[in-house]
C-alpha cells in the first residue's frame, strides 16, 4: 500500500489520484506474484501506452472523451 501511495504522489494529479493509486496497487501485487521487475515494467508500458492512445485520439477527433 505504500508504495501505491508513493506511486500515486510522484503522478500526482487529482483527476487520476485513484486510478494511478490502483495501478500502483496492481504493479506492486504483480511484482510480488511474479518477483520480476520486467513484468511491472511491462504493465506500466502498457498503461501508458493506452494512456497516450486514447489522448491522441481524442486530440484529433477519432473517439470523444468525456473530461
């Protein structure tokens, strides 16, 4: 949970406090199931990856966003 926290304050953002405090939540127990930093590192890719993706497309009119 402390680490979700310190996660979460480094992100700071108070739109996405919860949602980046649950992300640090699923990395930390990944890692703990799996004792591999690669796969946290790889969930975290991933998520940005979305993250990214879905702004630019809202950005350039191809989906709409609720904000």
């Amino acid at each position: 949970i402390g680490s979700a926290v310190l996660f979460a304050v480094i992100h700071f953002s108070w739109l996405s406090l919860v949602p980046i405090f649950l992300l640090g939540l699923w990395l930390a127990w990944l890692y703990d199931r799996t004792r591999s930093l690669l796969a946290a590192i790889v969930l975290h890719a991933t998520f940005n990856a979305i993250s990214v993706t879905l702004a630019l497309l809202d950005r350039y009119d191809v989906i709409s966003l609720p904000t």
